[in-house]
C-alpha cells in the first residue's frame, strides 16, 4: 500500500511561510487561498494555515538531546540531508539541534538537525546512509 502523510498547521504569515518552506527548504507550493497555503514536502502535503501554532516543549528525550515535541520531521537519503543542511546553514537559519551525528555506529545511524520554521513550528530532518537501517534497532 503506497500512501503520503496530509499534516495542517498553523503559521502567522503565510508570506515568510513561502519564503521558507519554498525558498530555503526548496518545498513546491501547490495551492492557495488568503489563509492557507499548501506545499509538497519532499512528497508529503503539508498545509498550512494562519492562526497560532502549536505549542511546544523541550521534552523528547532522544540519544542526548532533549527534543522539542511535537515535531515535524521527514527523513531524507544522506546526500539529499547534506544538501538540506548546507541550504539551511547558508540561510542563517539557527538550529535548535545543529546537523550532527546520532547512533553513531548503532543500528539506525542517522544525521540529524532540528529547526524551527518562522512562526516557531519545530522541523527535524534526518539523513540515512541506507533506508534500510531506518528502523534497525
């Protein structure tokens, strides 16, 4: 069964939204209104919408980081996450987690970095070497 995963959310600026999640993350919009937007997130829909955003915690005990939950996140091929992070750095935009190795060595190797979009929403990417160990334990 092939599926795509639909997330809404709220930004409060549906401009700085575009320059963002277009501009810097390379994410294709594909619809609109006044109060929404909708972009192709590396495959997934994402759709968001003016209002306040979720509220957040540091609370995600991961490896050793402490993660900001709820999140959104994408896991991406090790190059493509390479490319992401250079973008990203180059942007100025500051990391909550900055790319950096987790499970080095372990089952489930990955790259990682954690983000927060401009209305404050956080976004982990991660990297795998191999999709394979993405749920190796």
């Amino acid at each position: 069964m092939r599926s795509i995963f639909h997330l809404a959310y709220h930004v409060t600026d549906l401009e700085a939204a575009r320059r963002f999640y277009g501009g810097i993350l390379g994410c294709k919009e594909v619809r609109s209104t006044e109060t929404w937007v909708d972009f192709d997130f590396f495959g997934h829909q994402i759709s968001l919408h003016l209002g306040e955003p979720f509220a957040t915690t540091q609370t995600g005990k991961v490896g050793d980081h402490m993660v900001m939950m709820p999140h959104l996140g994408i896991v991406l091929a090790l190059d493509d996450w390479k490319a992401i992070a250079a973008r990203l750095e180059d942007a100025g935009v500051s990391f909550d987690i900055p790319p950096v190795i987790r499970f080095a060595g372990e089952p489930g190797e990955q790259r990682t970095m954690f983000f927060r979009d401009p209305s404050g929403n956080p976004i982990e990417i991660k990297g795998f070497a191999d999709f394979e160990s993405v749920f190796a334990s």
